[in-house]
C-alpha cells in the first residue's frame, strides 16, 4: 500500500515569507507526528496529532510554527516569517494510534531552505 | 529523562565483514527501542524494534539487535556487510508513557569495497 507522502520534496524561500509543508499519512492511521533534522542531528519531535486535534505541540520550537490536520488526514505544517535558521529537513509520520511503542512509518521529507 | 547515545558517529567496515554498531540508552521504565536507517535523499526506514518479548530482535536485510538491560545496550550488528548498507543509522527509544521517540544524533556507516 502507499506510504507516508510530502510535498513538496525541496522549497527554497526567502527570509521573511511564509511557508506550507504537506503531508499525507497512512491511510485509516489516527497519529500523524512532524518532525525536523538539522544537517547531522537525529529527528526533533516537533508536534503529535492524534485525530483533528494536536495532542501535544510542545516541540513547536516559537509561534511562528503551525499545525493543522482539519479532517483526521492529511496534515499541514506552516510557517511564518521564515528564518534562515528554520533551513532543515521536515519529516512527516504516522501509526495507527499512536500508542506505546508503536512503529512510526516516515515520509522522505521536504527539504526546506530559507535564504 | 530518557536519552539515547550512539557511540559513534562514524563506522567504516570492509564489504563481507560484520558490522557492529553501538547504542545505549537511559530509561526508568522498560522501553521500546527501535533502530532506523536513512539512505541517502531517502526516508527513514524500521530496521527493527524490541518491545519486551525477545531479547533478541530481528530485523530486515541480516540485522539484528539485541537488548541487555544489565548493560544498558541495544547493538545493532549484521555478519556480513554490503555495500547497499552504506547509510546512516539511528538508535530510538520510546518514552516511558508515551508515543514520543528519542533520537540518538546517529551512525553512519561506510563499506570499503
């Protein structure tokens, strides 16, 4: 069956504009997580759904990040007034229900790069 | 708080000898652990996951890992490499009462032919 899917695959912006990563997840999966790795680091947790609802964003790293998953599906990170610092690999998973333990199934990412 | 530390950052093996490479982690409870790996431009893939049944856990393409709570340890080590291994790898353990996975900084591991 199909995998996790983002779009898109790179973006290059500018400082300053805002941005819209998507995600689509497993099809019938309940949990959908992003994440960001930096050039050399593993995976940080940024933000965990759980149906329509954020069960816990404490990985947002400002308010200028947002989530939304409005239909228990696909997924949207976005971001505002983006800084150079915000360049990094955003990836998208999903389970299917985000219990313990539970494998997390991952997109390739969309490579994001703010100059 | 739970935390992974892979050993190394970098392991260099020739083609058709066995890899080894090493993780620890901290954790209050009995955890979940997982070992990823990430091609090139590519996904993150499970390789395998221990979550209380065997010790000993068994993975895709010839890895394994096993789990020694005594020593704190989950390694991940294969008999033989191949040059399709060449990639990098990533330790995880699962929180304690949750779903959020920690993330070692990873391996990456090259084949000499």
């Amino acid at each position: 069956g199909a995998g996790v899917s983002q779009t898109p695959s790179n973006k290059v912006t500018e400082k300053g504009k805002y941005v819209e990563l998507r995600c689509d997840p497993i099809s019938g999966h309940t949990a959908l997580y992003w994440y960001r790795q930096s050039l050399g680091q593993g995976p940080e947790f940024l933000i965990y759904f759980q149906g329509t609802g954020a069960a816990d964003d404490s990985g947002l790293p400002n308010d200028r990040f947002f989530a939304v998953r409005p239909e228990g599906s696909v997924s949207t990170l976005k971001i505002q007034r983006t800084e150079r610092g915000d360049s990094a690999v955003y990836l998208c998973a999903s389970s299917a229900t985000g219990g313990w333990g539970e494998t997390q199934y991952f997109g390739p990412g969309t490579r994001l790069l703010v100059l | 708080a739970q935390s992974v530390t892979q050993l190394d950052s970098h392991v260099s093996v020739s083609e058709g000898t066995p890899v080894l490479l090493r993780c620890n982690y901290s954790s209050s409870y009995s955890p979940s652990l997982f070992w990823y790996v990430q091609h090139p431009n590519k996904g993150l893939q499970l390789l395998l996951k221990y979550t209380s049944a065997a010790t000993l856990v068994k993975g895709i393409n010839g890895f394994e890992a096993e789990f020694k709570k005594s020593e704190t340890s989950f390694h991940l080590t294969k008999p033989s490499a191949h040059m399709s291994d060449a990639a990098e790898y990533f330790c995880v353990v699962s929180d304690d009462s949750n779903y959020q996975l920690i993330w070692g900084a990873g391996t990456k591991l090259i084949i000499k032919p």
